[in-house]
C-alpha cells in the first residue's frame, strides 16, 4: 500500500483550530503596517514615496510566493510547505521587530509576505482532511478569523506603537504566529504529496517576475526624485521592459509555467484582468491617501490623528470590506457577475470624487473610505466567481492566480503612484504635502475607475440562480 493510496487522516475541532488561531495571529501581523504608516515615516524619516514602498512590499512577495506554494503542497503535502513558509514568516516578524532603519524593515517585510501563500495551504490542508460539507464550513471559519485578525490588527498596532514602541507592534503578533504555527505541526497530520513526480517550481519566471515587480516599483518610487535625471530614469524603464519581456518569453515556452499566460487568451480571464487591475488602483490610492490626510497637522488641513486614532478611523471600512464578500455571492447568483462589478465600480467612482471634495471632517474620510473598500470586495468577489466558473475546473487555480497577481500589481502601482505624487506635491522645506496632491491622487484614482466601466460592458451577464 503507497502512501498516496491511502484514506486520509480525519481532523478533530482542534486542528481547525489552529489553523484559525494561525489565520488570526498572520491577519494582524499583515495589517499593522497601515495604520502606523505615518508613524513610522516620522520615526524612520521616510518621503511619501518610501513610505509607499514600504507598504506594499509584503504585498509583492506574496503574489511571487502564492502561485508556486500550491506546486510545492503538491509535491511535498500541504502541512510540509506551510510549516516551512511560517518559518521565513516568522523570522521576517522578527527581523520587523528588530529593525533600526528602512531597509532592514523592508527586508522584514519581504520574508513576512510569505504568509500571502500560507491561507491557500490551509484551505487544501481542510479539504484534504474534512467531508466536503464539514471542508465549505471550516474554509468559512478560517477565512472569517483572517478578516478578524486584520481588523483586531488594524485596532491594535497604533496603541502598542504607541504605548510600548514600534518594535512591539511586530513582535506580539509574531509570537502568536510562532505559537499558533507549533499548534499546527502538532495538532495536524501530514497529507501526503498528491503529484510528487510533477514538474519542478519554474525558477526563471520566478526570477523574472521577481526582478519586473521590484523594478516596477522602484520606477514608481523614484520618479519624483530622479525626475531631474532623465537618463536614470530612462535606464529603470529599459530594464523593466527587458524583464517583463523576458518573463512573457519564458511563460509562454515552460513546461509547467509559474503563470500560465495562455490563460489569458480567454476573454473572461484578460476581462477580469484588467477590470482587477483598475480596480485595485483605484481602491489603494484611497487606502494609502487616506491615513496620510488623517495624520496631517489640525493646524493646517488635516486632523493630527495619532496611531491609534487612525486605526479606530479605519475600522469600518475593514468591517465593510468583509461584509463584501458575502454580499457579493449573493449579488452574482440573483444578479449576474457584471451587475455587481457595475454597482461596485460606481459606488467606488462615488466614493473616491466624494473624497476629492469633501475631506474637512473625520467622518467624511470614515465614509468615503468604508463605500471603497465596500466597493473592492464586491468587485473583486464578483470578478474572482466569474473567472472561477468560466474555466475547466483544472484551470481554476491558474486562472485565479492570474488574478491574484494582477491584483497586487494593480495595488502596488496605485500605492506607489499616490506616494509619488504626495512626494511631489510637498513643498521645498516643508514634510506636508499641499492639499491639493490629496485632491488630485483622489481625482486620478476616479479617473482611472470609471474607465473599467468600458471594460465592464464587455463581460459576460454571469449566471442568475
């Protein structure tokens, strides 16, 4: 009898519960960032765009590790791969935690986006131990604890920033994930390989897109600064171009691809693409234009929110963001897919101009901020379900992934893009930007969302139950 061959070990309400505690404690390591982000500018004396850089990085490595840590389940089982990656987790917390400058932090966050590929593992590691009907219900718990663990981050990282240091808003959630991932290895049973003679991680796509991605954001991150240097400028974009090229070239001819780029040529798939990308700017110049406004002397035109104001200002907008997704299941079965991404996308239009011309009140930047997340989580639902359904259930990972990735490109060019522009926007001897680069991030991000509703009209109406 082979070990493939073999039934697998049932898990008891203990070992879902780990890996729920696990999903908790790497929601509120992932969220700590966006809250303190002015906080730790002051202290790491960092420009707008660094600051960009900074929060988007973790971002970036996780849409490099998710799409090859799903191979590596399959190779060497699920449980193997997880407890592996929450090491490098683990250890990039602490790096976090210890850091005395920005690019040690940035190091830290580098090593924490490994946590991005740990959730997909988890729902594997769930479905290969649990009935079907048991399996829907705990991917549901431990999706639900990571939205928590964002949210109970995201209150939390201002007051023991502020309270203890900055140091220790990395440090406790580390612990926690240090304990919950000892649970996991404990409480779990190994899942056995399901493909171990399949073909090998795809190292040169992995190079290349590495090398796109960080390229890309060093464009979008110095551009201000190097601006009075064109030839230097002029140098980053060749080489991006180069690796991106590069990478298109390696896809499409490997054998078992890190992204299957013929995937693409399905018109659902390149649809929900670029609607994703679009969206996704849109959405991260609010989530990084936001905070910034919110901590702003009172003096001039903003609040002088501390850490741990601005965590409690955020709040219901995570809170809406995770009412999203059910919403949004609901909306695709009686409406269609692209009814919902048609009302996502004008609620965040909505949401975004309603931000350009009115940010004099807390509570104007409190709602403004809860329609557009409102508004990515049913877009993003809605465009994830329509791709998920279009393709041979085979293809449903590669297609997702496309996704996912497009994803984090789309945030990361919107993060970066709105901490150029605040960058460019401050004055000469001054650490505040003019107002009227928050007026312009806002107008550019709606600029760039009404025009996924030409994309929009090109979707299929989905399927209506």
């Amino acid at each position: 009898m082979t070990t493939t061959q073999a039934s697998p070990l049932r898990i008891g309400k203990a070992a879902v519960g780990a890996l729920g505690l696990l999903a908790v404690a790497t929601g509120a390591l992932e969220s700590v960032v966006t809250p303190t982000l002015p906080l730790l500018q002051r202290e790491l004396d960092m420009s707008p765009a660094e600051g960009a850089l900074l929060s988007i990085v973790l971002l970036v490595t996780g849409a490099l590790v998710t799409p090859i840590a799903g191979k590596l389940g399959d190779r060497h089982g699920g449980k193997r791969v997880m407890v592996r990656l929450m090491a490098v987790v683990c250890a990039g917390g602490l790096v976090s935690a210890l850091a005395p400058n920005l690019p040690v932090l940035l190091l830290g966050q580098v090593l924490q986006g490994a946590m991005v590929g740990a959730l997909p593992l988890s729902f594997i590691l769930v479905r290969e131990h649990l009935p079907a009907g048991e399996s829907k219900v705990a991917i549901g718990v431990v999706s639900g604890l990571f939205v928590g663990g964002t949210m109970a981050g995201t209150l939390s990282a201002g007051p023991v920033a502020e309270g203890l240091s900055r140091h220790w808003m990395f440090a406790l959630p580390t612990f926690a994930v240090i304990g919950a991932t000892v649970l996991v290895n404990r409480l779990m049973p190994q899942d056995p390989p399901r493909r171990p003679d399949g073909a090998g991680v795809d190292r040169p796509g992995l190079v290349l897109l590495s090398g796109t991605l960080v390229t890309l954001m060093l464009v979008l991150a110095l551009a201000p600064e190097i601006a009075e240097r064109p030839l230097v400028l002029v140098a980053l974009v060749a080489v991006l171009i180069a690796y991106a090229t590069g990478w298109v070239a390696v896809e499409r001819r490997a054998a078992s691809p890190m992204i299957d780029l013929h995937m693409l040529a399905r018109p659902a798939v390149w649809t929900s693409c670029v609607l994703t990308f679009l969206i996704c700017v849109g959405t991260s110049v609010a989530a990084h234009l936001v905070p910034q406004l919110f901590t702003v002397s009172a003096d001039a035109y903003g609040f002088g929110a501390s850490a741990t104001q601005i965590g409690f200002f955020l709040l219901p907008g995570a809170v809406a963001a995770s009412l999203a997704g059910p919403v949004s299941g609901i909306g695709v079965r009686r409406f269609g897919s692209r009814a919902v991404v048609t009302a996502g996308v004008l609620v965040m239009t909505v949401g975004l101009l309603g931000l350009a011309s009115l940010h004099g009140e807390v509570w104007h930047l409190v709602v403004g901020k809860a329609l557009i997340a409102l508004a990515n989580g049913l877009c993003v639902t809605a465009m994830v379900t329509s791709t998920a359904t279009s393709v041979d259930r085979g293809d449903t990972g590669v297609a997702t992934g496309l996704v996912l990735v497009t994803r984090v490109i789309g945030f990361a060019v919107g993060v970066q893009v709105s901490g150029a522009i605040l960058t460019a926007g401050t004055p000469s001897g001054s650490n505040i930007p003019a107002e009227s680069a928050f007026v312009t991030g806002f107008v550019l991000a709606a600029a760039v969302t009404v025009l996924s509703l030409f994309v929009v009209r090109t979707m299929s109406k989905g399927v209506k139950e």
